[in-house]
C-alpha cells in the first residue's frame, strides 16, 4: 500500500491566509494538509492518502 501513494499527484503551495503551507492530492481533492514547510506538508498529505487508502480496502470500496 505505501508504494500506492506515491502514485498520486501531489501540490504545496503556501497559504498567506493559514501562514501555512498547504498540501493536496489531486486525485482525492477535498483532502487537505497543512505544515509548516513544504516538505512537513507533503508528509501530512501523504499520511492522510495512506488513511484513506487503507479505509477504502478495508471497505471493499474502489481505490482511485
């Protein structure tokens, strides 16, 4: 499952509003991760798709 997330399309970007950098996964676009860096976002993100992933096999749901 972890080689699984590193197939998806990942974005930073840094939020004036949040003072926060931001990460999405394009493939699931309504999750989000914050950081305080690029990096620690992207980590963040990368945590929540591994959740997500894991949630939907154990469901029998269709993983994207």
């Amino acid at each position: 499952m972890n080689n699984l997330i590193n197939r998806y399309t990942y974005r930073e970007e840094w939020s004036e509003e949040d003072q926060a950098y931001i990460s999405r996964c394009l493939e699931f676009p309504s999750l989000s991760a914050h950081g305080t860096t690029a990096e620690e976002s992207l980590v963040e993100i990368k945590t929540v798709v591994q959740f997500v992933l894991e949630d939907l096999e154990k469901n029998g749901e269709d993983v994207p």
